[in-house]
C-alpha cells in the first residue's frame, strides 16, 4: 500500500515536470511506474497545481511546495499523518 502512494507521489511530481515541458509525458509515466489509469490520475492531479501554481502572483516555488505538500497529506493519511516515525 505505501508503495502504491509513494509511486502516486513520484508520478505527480514527474508531471509537473511534464506539465511544464522538461519531460515528457510518457518519461513523466515511466518514471512513475504507474498503470495506465494510475498515472491518468496523477497526470491529472499534477496539471491541476501546476494550474494553480500558474496563476499565483510572487513566488512560485513556494506556491508548489504548498500545493504539493497538500497532495502529500491526502496520500499519507494512512500513516496517521506521521510519516517521520
């Protein structure tokens, strides 16, 4: 099961790169190791903070590590929110 979300996580953070043309998709799928319908999923996810991060005023980074660390905690729930034991 945390392998499963730790490859959600990987694949989202490969989109984005995808989202913003420094990989591919396909290479954003291939370093996921996800299915098909897995990777849809964190494609989607992905395009979603890029839009996000897209249209903030300031500090982008920030706005991603934000957004991203957002999509860390709905995936790591399972983990009581302590995913450093």
């Amino acid at each position: 099961m945390a392998k499963e979300k730790v490859k959600h996580l990987s694949g989202v953070l490969a989109s984005v790169f995808a989202h913003h043309g420094h990989i591919t998709k396909e290479e954003a799928k291939e370093i996921s190791g996800l299915a098909d319908r897995e990777f849809d999923h964190a494609y989607d996810r992905a395009s979603h903070i890029a839009d996000n991060v897209m249209q903030h005023e300031g500090e982008k980074m920030d706005k991603f590590l934000e957004h991203f660390a957002e999509e860390i905690e709905k995936w790591t729930e399972h983990f009581g929110g302590k995913i450093f034991k």
